[in-house]
C-alpha cells in the first residue's frame, strides 16, 4: 500500500505539503500496522490541504493578473479556457492552480503565489499604494494588476526617478530592504557644481550628517565633473542628497539604475516588467 501517494479530488497529494516530518513519521507507522483511523486521519488531512490551495476558476486569472474577473467570467463563459484539456464554461468550478493545467487562448498560465514587478518609476510620482492627492506607482499599473495587492519594496523621493522593485511578497521585501543583507543600489545623479576627488573621499569614506548619523561607506563611479554613479548599501532619508549637501554641493537630478541584480536596462519612464526568473531568484535570496 503506498500512503504517500492518494488521489484525493483529482489531485496527487505527494505533491503537497503534508504534516511535519515527525507526526507523519508516526502516522506512517501507524498505516504499516494497518491502524484504519490513521488511515482516515491522513485522507482527511490531506483533503484540508487540497480544498485550502483550491480556487474558484474566475479568481484565479485576477490573482495571476491575466484578466479582471468579469472579463474572465465572460471568456470562461464563452470556452476560451481549458483546464487539463477540457473546456470549462463554469465559472464557480474549483481548480488546484498548483497541479491543473489552464490554458487562455492557447497559451498555459502559470500560478506563482507572488508577483514581483520592476518599474522605472517618473518623476512627481509618490512610492506608495494609495495617496488622495497625488499619482503612486501603483496607478500607473493597469487596473487588472490591482488585485494582486502589490506595494513599492522601499521607497524613492517624488522627485527621484527610476528602478523600483513593486510585489506581495513581504517577507523577500524585508529581508532586501535589511541593512545586514547590505544589497547594492545604483544612483546615476547630477550636481549643480563641480565635485573633487577630495569630495568623493570624503563621501565614500562616510560622513557625518547634522542629526549625527555617521553614513556607511559607499563607491562613486565618476562620469565628468558632474555626473556619476553612487552606489549605497543603506537606504536613509535623503541619504544622497544629504551626502552632497554636506560638501556644500546639491543634487539636481537622481535616478536608481540598479537593485542588487535587477536593473533597469532600456525600460521606458513610467513603464513596467514582471523579473526575470534570475531576477527573481537573486531577490528572494537577497
């Protein structure tokens, strides 16, 4: 008899968290011995598990941000959709996005539990999910994206352009945002004076700011006399602003290029991209 592998719902449970190794070790024990209730106390567990990934097949293509849910009531209505080869005209069907294979126009549609989005952030947009007053970066998604509850890892000032990192996962966000992880961002900036190499010592080997904060060191690519790459591992308040305001000098013009490995590339001012699978994977391991 083989206890890691039932069929529960159409669904192969082996594929599926089971319990914790020690209680499934007892319980497996327990099945060898021909114990019938731990038989019954696995297929029941393994049902709640099942029926708890299960998810109603029009929710399904707003959390993968593939259609708004009326738009996907209507193609799945009209047998645009497949779920393991059979067309389904039934919206409130139960699918396992985990094992079931749905295809949209032809094209499979994956299930990842989070979303991880790069942005090239505009100037006079807010970091931010909701503000009454002002565009975030979350309006400049479209409206079929909403559902999937995303918010700005970080921030950037409102008048800073460029890279920033929008997903669901808050857990990844936090430990890249950790200062212990010391991930790397890239600034291209602009100055309104000339800056020296004495500046770019003293900038790079840390300064001491008027509330005391003594920031962390940090590298300067220099472009000409006032254009250059700044690359900090921290992340605090109008860090580089600060930076050269206490060199006397002022930021006139400030875009992130880079997120540790993510960059922007060619991505247009206001536009958007899901990461790559490398980018991914370098975020989430951050």
């Amino acid at each position: 008899m083989v206890v890691n592998k039932v069929e529960l719902c159409g669904v192969n449970t082996s594929k599926l968290p089971l319990l914790r190794e020690k209680e499934k070790e007892e319980l497996f024990r327990r099945i060898r011995q021909g114990d019938r209730q731990a038989r019954e106390e696995y297929i029941k567990g393994n049902l709640r598990l099942v029926l708890s990934v299960m998810k109603r097949f029009d929710k399904f293509f707003t959390q993968t941000a593939t259609l708004t849910r009326s738009r996907a009531q209507k193609a799945i209505k009209n047998g645009e959709v497949s779920v393991n080869g059979e067309i389904i005209k039934n919206a409130d069907r139960k699918i396992n996005p985990q094992t079931d294979e749905i295809v949209y126009n032809g094209e499979t549609i994956r299930y990842s539990e989070y979303a991880y989005i790069v942005m090239n952030k505009p100037q006079g947009v807010v970091s931010a999910t909701d503000d009454f007053n002002q565009k975030t970066v979350i309006d400049l998604l479209p409206e079929k994206m909403k559902a999937l509850n995303l918010f700005p890892c970080g921030r950037l000032d409102k008048d800073t352009t460029g890279l920033i990192v929008l997903t669901n996962d808050g857990k990844s966000a936090h430990n890249a945002l950790s200062p212990k992880k010391h991930v790397e961002k890239k600034y291209l900036f602009t100055v309104a004076d000339e800056y020296t190499a004495e500046d770019v010592k003293a900038i790079t080997s840390g300064i001491t700011l008027k509330d005391g904060y003594t920031t962390k060191p940090c590298k300067i690519e220099k472009i000409d006399e006032k254009n250059g790459y700044i690359y900090l591992t921290e992340g605090k308040y109008h860090e580089i602003k600060r930076l050269f305001g206490a060199r006397g000098n002022k930021i006139t013009a400030l875009k992130r290029v880079a997120f540790g490995k993510i960059t922007l590339s060619d991505l247009p001012d206001g536009e958007w991209r899901f990461m790559t699978e490398e980018e991914i994977s370098s975020f989430i391991t951050a």
